[in-house]
C-alpha cells in the first residue's frame, strides 16, 4: 500500500494532486505547528499577466499553535477572493465550472483553518475524480511526539504501508536506507513541467491548481495529474 502524508495546503499546485493521486493514502497533518510565509493558507495565481499571491487571513494567535488550533480571521470575506478570481480569470475558457468549484469552497461556514482547508482539498479531489482514502494525522494510533522521519515511519507502520512517496523537496530529509530498515521503500515524486496558454502572456509555471483548472479542460488535468510526473 502508497502512502504519503502532507501538511493541508490551501489550493495547492498540481504537484500536490499528484502526490494525492499516486497513493493509496494520503495523510492530512493537522497537529503539527503552522508555519508563516508558507503554502498552508495562500498560493500563487495570474493577475494581469503576472503571479500573485492569494490568502487565507488569519485570527492573530500564538505561533505555538498547530495547524488546527489556527482560525480563520474574523472578517474574512470569503466574496471579496472570490471577486479577485472573477477579475483574474473570467475571460478563461472553463471559467464557469471552475469558478462554481470556488464559491463552493470558500463559502463553507467552518472557520477553523484546518477544517477549511481540509475541506477544500476534499472538494478538489471530488471535483478531479481521485478517489484516495484521506486520513486525519491525530486520528493515527503512533506517538505524535515523534519527529520528522521517525513520524512519518511510524505513521506509515500504523496504517500497513510498505511503500512511502514524498514530494522531490523532501529528498534531502529522509533516507532510503532507514525507511528499508522498517520494511518499507521511499519513493520522491518529480512533476514534469506543464505548459499551456494563459491569455497569450509569457508562460507562469506551477500556480495554484485553479490556474490549470481555468484554462485547460477537466480531463487534460486530470491526465496531467494521473501520467505527468515520475517517482524516484
């Protein structure tokens, strides 16, 4: 069985549908500390030919706090990203479903950071046709006190994994030999790079999936989700 496991990120790049997709699990953290200046709750989309960033605000709280005791700030208005993606994209060609795919997203009620994320990720997930099991990381019976590597060993031991994938960035952070020792193999999942049309501009790789989603047909990403990596 393939397992991966990830922190929740907010409307990621394809590369972390891919990592969904190639595994038979897939792991949400949300007792682990939220990081600033990171992907948890903003991403990258096109704005006027150029990248730009879009965000979650957040209720201002101790730095201490896991992912899931964040919440969402008190006067977020879920309209006013929608409106930055309406502007951005509504010349698109599939606007329309993509667009139905946000509002869908960013009005759920719940305004605790990991539940709406988790959420999201759910809904995209649906919505691209990937059918992997989605576990909660608290939910897993394994010392949650554990660090790094021996977590995550631990967490794919817990579930009766024998095969572990992680994105390429994480290749400097775990050791094939180690994971062998447990009976398990390593595996790092390297996106291809994927070019398309934005609006006739220079091309802007690796955006927020909602990029892909806007300008290319639902079953090309899901193609390019399903064949368009390799894991090493």
């Amino acid at each position: 069985m393939r397992l991966a496991i990830m922190q929740p990120y907010f409307l990621p790049y394809i590369g972390y549908f891919q990592l969904i997709g190639a595994a038979d699990v897939f792991v949400l953290y949300d007792n682990i500390k939220y990081t600033k200046k990171g992907w948890i709750n903003r991403n990258r989309y096109l704005q006027n030919g150029h990248d730009a960033l879009f965000t979650l605000p957040l209720k201002k709280d101790s730095d201490a706090l896991d992912i899931v005791g964040r919440e969402l700030a008190e006067d977020f208005d879920p309209k006013k990203l929608l409106n930055q993606f309406h502007g951005s994209y509504y010349r698109a060609p599939h606007f329309a479903h993509t667009f139905q795919l946000l509002e869908a997203i960013l009005c759920h009620q719940h305004r605790n950071l990991f539940h709406f994320i988790q959420n999201s990720l759910r809904l995209v997930c649906t919505h691209l046709a990937l059918e992997t099991q989605i576990v909660i990381s608290s939910e897993v019976e394994v010392d949650h006190q554990l660090k790094n590597q021996d977590r995550v060993i631990a967490v794919c031991t817990a579930l009766g994994a024998d095969c572990y994938i992680n994105a390429i960035g994480g290749m400097q952070l775990y050791t094939k030999g180690d994971f062998e020792v447990h009976g398990l193999s390593l595996k790092f999942l390297q996106s291809k790079p994927i070019e398309y049309a934005q609006f006739g501009a220079s091309f802007i790789p690796w955006l927020s999936i909602v990029d892909l989603l806007m300008f290319l047909p639902l079953e090309v990403v899901q193609e390019k989700i399903s064949n368009h990596y390799e894991l090493i």
